[in-house]
C-alpha cells in the first residue's frame, strides 16, 4: 500500500511496506477570525521525522484573513 501526495508537485512516499501504519488527523484553526482546516493522512512509522517537521512549520503559520498565529492539534492513531 502506497500513499503518494502529489499536491504543489511533491511526490513522496508516505507508506512503506513492513512497517506499522499511522493515521493522523491535523486540525488548523484561528481563534480570531474562525478559520477552520482538516487534514488527514496515513504513514509509516519510519516517517515520522517528516511528520514532525512539518508540524514544526505548521506551528508558526499565520491567518491569510487576520494575521494572527493558528492553532494546531494533531490526533493520532497507532
């Protein structure tokens, strides 16, 4: 099983086989202005360094309609 993002043209290999699967739900929101994203997504255990990478970006975004810092919760299911 493969799971390939290929949004803005990445593609990367989320899933390798023989390692235990992770499913992740991120949640993005702004406490000013409401605004309000889901993501979710499957990965391997071996991947977890980009997933933390990315949650360290997400982490300092800013609102496109307020300017003020999102807030992130991450959920996931081993």
């Amino acid at each position: 099983m493969k799971n390939v993002n290929t949004e803005f043209g990445l593609n990367i290999e989320l899933i390798t086989e023989g390692y235990p699967v992770i499913s992740a739900l991120m949640t993005i929101e702004c406490s000013s202005c409401g605004y309000r994203r889901v993501f979710k997504n499957v990965f391997s255990f071996d991947k977890m360094d980009l997933v933390f990478v990315t949650i360290k970006i997400i982490d300092w975004m800013t609102c496109d309609r307020c300017g003020s810092l999102l807030n992130t919760k991450v959920e996931f299911n081993i």
